[in-house]
C-alpha cells in the first residue's frame, strides 16, 4: 500500500472529494513530522510510538575501499509497534 492507496481507502470510507481525503492524510502525515521536528512522542493506542533517537557520532568503515569514514551525529525517527498490532501481524 502506497499513499495513493491510504488516500482512495479514506475516500471511500469518508466519502467528499479526493482531494479532501489526500488532505487528511496529509495532515496526518505533516502532523506526525512536526511533533518528531520539536522532538516530542506520537503515540497511536492500538498502533504504536514513534520517537525521536539521537545516534552519536561514530568512525564507520567504508565496505568498497576499506577506508575509516567519520559518521557525523545526527537525530533518527523510531517506530515502535503495540502489542495490538504485533498480534494483529501474526
């Protein structure tokens, strides 16, 4: 399932216009990413948490040469799935 998909399943559940649906998972979606910029927790009962991690600066090496390649720090997004849905999964 792409975005295309979620956007024709909300249509046909919420009926209007296609537009107005791409709008709410829009929303959805620019909501999420807004609350991980400002570094705080989504969480979805039923669904899951996304997080923000911070990952250290690291020395890697690069695989095709062999060489030491510093990794700046930077912040990831996490997922973290309930118990609901890992049984939903099953």
């Amino acid at each position: 399932m792409n975005k295309a998909n979620l956007v024709e399943k909300v249509h046909e559940i919420l009926g209007g216009t296609k537009v107005q649906a791409e709008e709410v998972v829009n929303t959805i979606f620019d909501t999420i990413t807004g609350s991980l910029k400002k570094g705080d927790d989504v969480s979805v009962a039923g669904f899951g948490i996304f997080k923000v991690k911070a990952r250290a600066a690291r020395e890697a090496r690069n695989p095709r040469t062999g060489a030491m390649v510093k990794v700046p720090a930077t912040t990831v997004p996490k997922f973290q799935a309930s118990k609901a849905l890992k049984e939903a999964v099953k």
